[in-house]
C-alpha cells in the first residue's frame, strides 16, 4: 500500500512539476516590495539633485 502511494505521489509531482514551476513566481511579493522600494530612491536621488547646498554660517569670531 505505501508503495503503491509512494509511487502516485511521485507521478502526481512528476506531472505538475512544469505548472508549479511556472507558478512558483507569480506571486512574488519580495520581489515587488524592492521594485516599489527602487522607484521610491530613484525618486528620491532626482530630487536630490534638484537641491542646491545651503551657505555655510559667517564665523563670529565669538569662541566655541
């Protein structure tokens, strides 16, 4: 009996072994958080570029 089990469990996997394979990366929600977390830098590095340095502050001369 076990073996008889073993064997169609082997060919059930053996069957659906190419629609698991293509499945297996449809939902990839790593994969969308770092695609959502590059266009966020990307986003960010454009608009850092847009900045322009502030002056720095005259020196007093009054001590530290």
């Amino acid at each position: 009996m076990i073996d008889a089990l073993r064997k169609w469990a082997s060919t059930f996997k053996e069957s659906w072994a190419p629609l698991l394979e293509a499945l297996s990366g449809a939902d990839d929600p790593r994969g969308d958080h770092v695609y959502a977390l590059e266009g966020r830098i990307r986003k960010l590095e454009a608009e850092m570029a847009t900045l322009k340095p502030r002056p720095e502050p005259a020196d007093t001369g009054q001590g530290d």
